[in-house]
C-alpha cells in the first residue's frame, strides 16, 4: 500500500474537515491509504499557551511519517494571507529530512481555508508550496479537467483545494469544494502509484 500523508493545521475545524476529504479521496484509490496527522499550536508571543497531545483526533506528525510516506497533502488556514505559524515551525524543524532528501522525488498537494473569499488563498497554497520545493517535492496541482474548478463560487483553485469559510467560520463545506478535495487526493494518491512503479 502507498501511504499518502494528510498533514495539517486547524484552528476551527474547517481545514481539518478539508484533510478528512482529501483523506477519502486517497483511499478511494485502489492501492493507497491515508495516514492522517496534525500539529501542535505554537506560542504567538503575546499567550504562552503550551499544546498537549490531543485526547482526541489525529496525533501530530513526526519526521518518520514523512519518511514513511509515498506523497504528502498539507494543508493549513490562511494567516495574513500566509500559512500559519504552527504548519511553518513544524516545516522549519525538517533541515535534517531536508539534508538526507528524504522528500526528494515524492508528490505533493497543498491546501487551504479562508475567512473571505479573496483573502490569500492563491498566495497561502503557493506559500506552502516554497518549501516542498526546496525539499525536491513534486507539486501536484488540481487541473481544470475537474469541472468544479469552472463552477464554483466559493473555493477550489488549480493551486489547490480551497474552502471559503466565512467570517464566522461557519460556512459549511459546498459541494463543488467537496468534489475537489475528493479529487486532489485521488490524484496525489495516483501519481504517487505511478511513481512507485
Ligand atoms: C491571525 C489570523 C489571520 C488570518 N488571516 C486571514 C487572511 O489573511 N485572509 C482570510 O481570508 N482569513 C484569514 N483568517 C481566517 C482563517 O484563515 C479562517 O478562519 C480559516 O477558515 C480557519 O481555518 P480553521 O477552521 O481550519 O482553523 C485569519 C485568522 C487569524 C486567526
């Protein structure tokens, strides 16, 4: 079996609920299963709130995850039209992965939730993409051959599965996102397959 890595940040459940279907859209894929894992919050400077292991939900990540993986999905809210801080320190403490090329090679997909429909999602996608590429990563994107891309009016981008929110947050997932988060995980579970090969 390939194990794709469905790794992500999630302050209010929206990005974790896009992980859970790119989850679903990688075991469709006969072949490849999801490994689904998180990481802890960090301190913003002004709270110097400490992050214990969930009781509930996926554990956080760990470097041997990423070594085990066949392809990685990571995703994260949009921060200021960026990733947010807990997804980039926990990218930050892989210099050693970094060092053996231990991504080198394997496939990669992004993605990401906003507050307001023009809020950064684009520039928060191709953040994260900067240091997949530095670790020799290969960027999957979502293709307009998924129709969704033309229809929707909320998220989906060819950079990535997106989700509009709202500023409440309480935007359900819509249709067509759905389908493009089912999709980018088929397809990043099908290139890594045909990369194994
Ligand atoms: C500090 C901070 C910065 C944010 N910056 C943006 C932004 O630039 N654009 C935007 O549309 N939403 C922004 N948001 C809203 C989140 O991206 C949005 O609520 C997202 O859906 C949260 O995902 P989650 O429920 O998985 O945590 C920001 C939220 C916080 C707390």
């Amino acid at each position: 079996m390939a194990e794709i890595l469905v790794l992500y940040y999630s302050a209010g459940g929206s990005v974790r609920r896009m992980a859970e279907l790119i989850a679903e859209g990688v075991e469709r894929t006969p072949g490849a299963q999801a490994r689904l894992r998180t990481v802890p919050r960090v301190s913003s400077g002004f709270d110097r709130e400490v992050s214990p292991v969930p009781e509930q939900g996926p554990p956080y990540g760990e470097h041997r995850d990423l070594e085990e993986c066949a392809g990685l999905a990571l995703g994260s809210p949009t921060r200021f039209g960026n990733m947010a801080a807990p997804m980039k320190a926990f990218l930050d403490g892989t210099g050693p992965l970094w060092m053996k090329g231990t991504l080198a090679g394997k496939p990669a997909c992004v993605f990401t939730s906003t507050a307001s429909l023009h809020g950064g999602q684009e520039s928060t996608l191709i953040s994260m993409m900067l240091p997949l590429l530095h670790h020799g990563m290969l960027i999957v994107g979502l293709p307009y051959t998924n129709a969704e891309l033309n229809a929707t009016r909320t998220g989906g981008t060819p950079y990535g599965a997106s989700h509009f929110a709202g500023l409440a947050d309480d935007q359900p997932v819509s249709d067509a996102e759905r389908a493009l988060c089912v999709a980018q995980g088929r397809r990043l579970a099908e290139v890594a397959l045909k990369l194994a090969r």
